[in-house]
C-alpha cells in the first residue's frame, strides 16, 4: 500500500532558463490598524535561540512562530484589545507578556525549561502501539467537527549549496473540512504572494516542488491518515514509549516509531506526540526512511534530465496542533528536503535543500462553503510558477508571516541586486 504522499510530494528537474513573473498582487485591500509586538526566544539557562516557538495572542486564532535565529514579529489588530501574547514551546513553561496599544520591541524573551517538573508526572505503562489506536479512535472528538477557513503564511525556499536559488511566500486560505470527513474536499488558495529567482546561469538547474502549499492538507496527518495513522499501515512499524514532554503546560506520551517490514516502497520514522488528558496528537515528526535509496528515490523524484543523477539525503517534516478550548487545530507544517545532483563522468555533485514552511496565522468557521475547484491549488502545481515577483516591502500589510532569518534576508538582498544587473 503506497502512502498517498507519493502520489504528490515530488521533484521536477528540467534545464531551462529560468523566467520571471511581473505580477501584481492578487487582491489589494486597505490595511487597517495593527500593532507589531517582535522580539527574540532564548533558552533562560544555555541563551540558545529557540526556533518554532509559538505566539499567539491567547482566546484568539492569531498566532505565528518563530524562525531558526528564534525571531518573531506578531501583528495585532487593535480592534483585539489584546492585552497579552502567550508562547508555548516543546519542553519549556508557557510565557505570557503582556502588551500595550503601541509597536514594541520586546529585545530577549527567555523560556525557562521544565524537565525538572517531568520527574513528578506518574504515566502509566501502557502498550505504545495501543495508545496510538486509542488516540486515533478519538479524532472525531478531539478535533474539529466544524468547517473551517485558515489562514496562512507560506514559504518554500530553494538552495544550490549555500547559495539561495528561489525564495517564494504566500498568503494562503485553507478550507479544511470537518476531521470526521476524509481530505478529498479541503482545499488551498493563494491570496497574495511573490516569488525571487537566482538569474546565474549556473542554476539553469531548476528544481521544483511539487504541490507546494498543499502540504496543508496532505502533511496533515491527524486529517490524512494515508501518510501514518491507518490501521492498515500501522503493522509495517514498530512502536516504543519515549520519555515523556511538556507541550503547552500539558504532559505529553511520546512515543516512537520504527519499519518493521521491507516493502516495495519507502516507509517513515519519528515520533508522535499524544496528549496525556485528551488522547490528542499534538505533534508527529517524521523523515523518510532513506535505507534503500532506490525506494527513497521513487517516492520523490517525478522527473529530471538523462544523464543526471540523483541522490537523496534527507525528507523530513514536523507537524504541529494547537488545543483551543476542547478542540485541537492544526497549526505548523515544516518540510525539509535534501538531495545530490550530479553529470555522469562529473567527479563532484551539488547538494540541493528545499524548505517549506506553513503556519496556521488564524482561522474561523466557514459556513458559506469551500473553494471552488478551479481556484483551488493543484497538487501537480509548482508554488514558484504561480507567485508575482517581490516588490512591496509593506507588501503584506497587517498579515502575520514567519520572520525572515538573517541568512535569508542577506540572500534576497543578492537576488533583488541581480535581478537590477
């Protein structure tokens, strides 16, 4: 049985020479009045920068993350009246600040760790791969039971070694369907979003993802259950109870998860994370099993040049919920690819990374229906074909997105320059 993720998720390689979108963005609105609460996450014991850090402005959906250098810039409403930002972290105690009407800086912010209250959470032994039955039996009641419209920021970055070849970031509405309902119906749609190309000549090796935002609703594996959590899959692996994590002030099983058969094609590893109360899952982290590169190869590679060979280093992804009341929400969807191309009868290959990152930045109950089909996006769409060309620098106005890291911004500064000569 073929993961449905196989039928999507992969790369298209063509020599070409890359082409430039001029487009306008797609919809223009005023932008109302917000403030803008930024600030950096830090480890309060190692000063370690910690990256996907949630904040979220607490009884509401608006929220984003942090990014690797553990930046964040959150953008409010002020007809909110939010007082306070709350953020949450894998292993450390929740943090509220509080805020005022104005644009604050709030310099270091440092999340202390709670290792130390693990030691007084008694958790039972129990069978891990019934536990994760038991959970999933429980979708239907801890997740949403409602239509729902996302709202989201995207970002899918290309880079040849450590040079960036394409940068591209939307905002995206996602429909999501009751979770008792399979994902055939949910769907993606771009609202606004822009796209960077490197015009070297050495990088006529375009590389493409495919699918793009739509790893929304195929990564979501708690809503596709095709990717992990079938009971007709759950056979193929081998489950182990981890030592047990605090995620939201809330204990957390973490449970592990191995092949335990050979098939025709590749199978996962990672971890689930399940919520000790409600039996929800919290969070899954999973990379493509890479012991047959042949099968690793097939589950990934959809087309390149004769003559090219290619080599897979890595597939991850990290996917993360948020509980909201008595209801878990999908929240943050991370995918990292790593490859080698190389000529026949070249001595040395190029090393490729693909990164993609959605996060939820608010969401609410959608009664007036999905997104039409024919604006929906195709999974067999390429994201940095369909965005308009960086312009604004206001261009997103009062949405939330994920901050760009120092490293990105000296690249996009590189490309805008190129782009002038």
């Amino acid at each position: 049985m073929k993961t449905s993720i196989t039928k999507w998720m992969g790369f298209l390689f063509t020599i070409t020479i890359i082409s430039y979108l001029n487009l306008n963005p797609l919809h223009a609105e005023e932008v109302p009045d917000y403030i803008t609460i930024s600030g950096v996450v830090k480890d309060a014991k190692t000063k370690r920068k910690l990256e996907f850090v949630n904040v979220a402005v607490p009884g509401t959906n608006v929220g984003t993350v942090t990014n690797a250098d553990g930046e964040f810039a959150i953008k409010v409403r002020k007809t909110l009246l939010a007082e306070k930002i709350e953020l949450t972290h894998i292993g450390y105690k929740n943090t509220v600040i509080d805020v005022q009407e104005d644009d604050i800086d709030l310099k270091d912010i440092f999340l202390v760790p709670i290792q130390n209250l693990l030691g007084e959470i008694v958790v039972r032994a129990r069978d891990p791969r019934f536990l994760v039955e038991e959970a999933m039996n429980k979708i239907a009641v801890n997740y949403s039971d409602k239509h729902n419209m996302l709202t989201g920021f995207y970002r899918e970055t290309a880079q040849k070694g450590k040079n960036y070849i394409n940068v591209s970031e939307a905002i995206i509405d996602i429909y999501k369907t009751p979770y008792d309902e399979n994902a055939s119906k949910d769907r993606v749609q771009i609202f606004k979003g822009r796209s960077l190309l490197s015009q070297k000549k050495s990088d006529t090796l375009m590389v493409k993802l495919l699918g793009g935002p739509t790893l929304s609703i195929y990564v979501d594996v708690v809503k596709n259950p095709d990717l992990l959590l079938d009971k007709e899959i759950l056979p193929y692996y081998a489950f182990r109870m981890e030592e047990s994590v605090m995620i939201d002030n809330r204990p957390q099983y973490v449970i592990s998860f191995t092949p335990q058969m050979v098939l025709p094609f590749a199978l996962y590893y990672g971890l689930l994370y399940i919520d000790k109360e409600t039996l929800a899952f919290s969070r899954a982290e999973f990379n493509l099993n890479m012991d047959d590169a042949n099968k690793a190869t097939e589950a990934i590679l959809r087309k390149k040049p004769f003559g090219l060979r290619f080599k897979p280093q890595e597939v991850s992804f990290i996917v993360t919920y948020t509980q909201k009341g008595d209801r878990t929400y999908l929240s943050y969807i991370r995918n990292q690819v790593r490859f080698k191309c190389d000529w026949k009868k070249r001595l040395f290959s190029t090393n490729y990374t693909i990164l993609s990152e959605m996060v939820v930045t608010d969401s609410r109950e959608e009664r007036s229906g999905a997104i039409p089909a024919r604006e929906a996006f195709k999974p067999t769409h390429s994201f940095s074909d369909k965005v308009s060309d960086f312009a604004d620098h206001d261009f997103w106005g009062a949405y939330n997105i994920i901050e760009p890291t120092e490293s990105l911004e000296s690249a996009v500064n590189k490309l805008r320059k190129q782009k002038r000569n």
